[in-house]
C-alpha cells in the first residue's frame, strides 16, 4: 500500500463515475443506458462514509442506471455536471474541510481542472496518460475494477481507521 503524500487526514473523497466507478462502457438497451459497477467499491464507500470521508460522486453524465446506483447506497451524487470544480467548492464549504483535506478519484481529461485543487489527487490505473502523469498516486486496478476499493482502503489506512473495518467482520 503506497504511502500518502498528505500528512492530514482525508475528510471527502470526490469521485468521477465512468471510467472510474465503471469500467467506462455505457450500453444502451431502447432508450436506456446500463454500466457495470464493482460490488465492493459500493461497500468500500459506505465504509468511508461510516468512518469520517464523506464520498461524493459527480459526473459529466446524467444517467438513470448512476442515480439508481447512487440512490441504492445513499451516496451524495452530481450527475449532468459540466464544473465538477464548483460544485466540488460548494461541497467543501458546506462541510467546512479545506482543499488539502480532500482526495479525488478520475480517469480522464473532464477531473483535471478537480484534480489539481484536492490535496491527494488519484488516478485509476488505466486513466488517461495526461492524468496518471500529474496525481501523487495511481491504483493497481483498473477503474469499475475495484479502483475505489483500493483508494478507500489507502485512506482509511492514513486516517488510522482501517482497523475498525476489519473488526467489523472479525478480521482482525
């Protein structure tokens, strides 16, 4: 598990849908879309949200399948938006966390302008080349492949939580 390049806790983890929660295929079947989610990447941020990091899911897209996924875990989601940056600002002062204090998830071109602004910016490990070369760190896993999961658990991990995961289901 690398190591995180901030030295305060993470309190919001902003995270992109396609290509990032999904594996970045959008079927269609009559006038509805479909994408593939990774189970344990919706179980991850419920844990995240348990424990202090409120994830917070905006997307370029709108899309009925997303807000069914995101209403199914009760995630905080901006779907159809063109200044994730803004509505990121908005999120943060609401909850009165700073910049630093945020981590954000993407994969391509769209997360940049988010990217620079959180203190731990992360790309999935198939991101776009322009992405991976600017974040502090890079997933093993693909995105919609458990990309979250594994950002989750890195911060958990920072924050000194992970422990209370694990204690949940006997583990530890």
């Amino acid at each position: 598990m690398p190591e995180a390049p901030v030295a305060h806790k993470i309190r919001i983890l902003f995270l992109d849908v396609d290509g990032t929660l999904t594996d970045g295929v959008i079927g269609f079947a009559g006038e509805r879309d479909f994408r593939n989610f990774y189970v344990r990447d919706g179980l991850s941020l419920e844990w995240a949200r348990d424990l202090g990091v409120l994830p917070i899911v905006i997307s370029g897209r709108s899309s009925p399948s997303v807000a069914a996924r995101m209403a199914e875990h009760e995630f905080e989601h901006y779907l159809g938006i063109k200044d994730k940056v803004a509505v990121a600002d908005q999120v943060r002062a609401r909850e009165q966390v700073r910049w630093e204090e945020c981590a954000m998830l993407g994969d391509d071109l769209p997360d940049l302008p988010l990217l620079k602004r959180v203190g731990w910016p992360i790309a999935v490990a198939d991101a776009a080349p322009e992405i991976r070369a600017f974040v502090k760190t890079t997933t093993q896993a693909r995105g919609g492949r458990g990309a979250a999961r594994e950002v989750v658990e890195m911060i958990l991990r920072h924050n000194g939580v992970w422990d209370r995961v694990l204690e949940r289901y006997e583990a530890k």
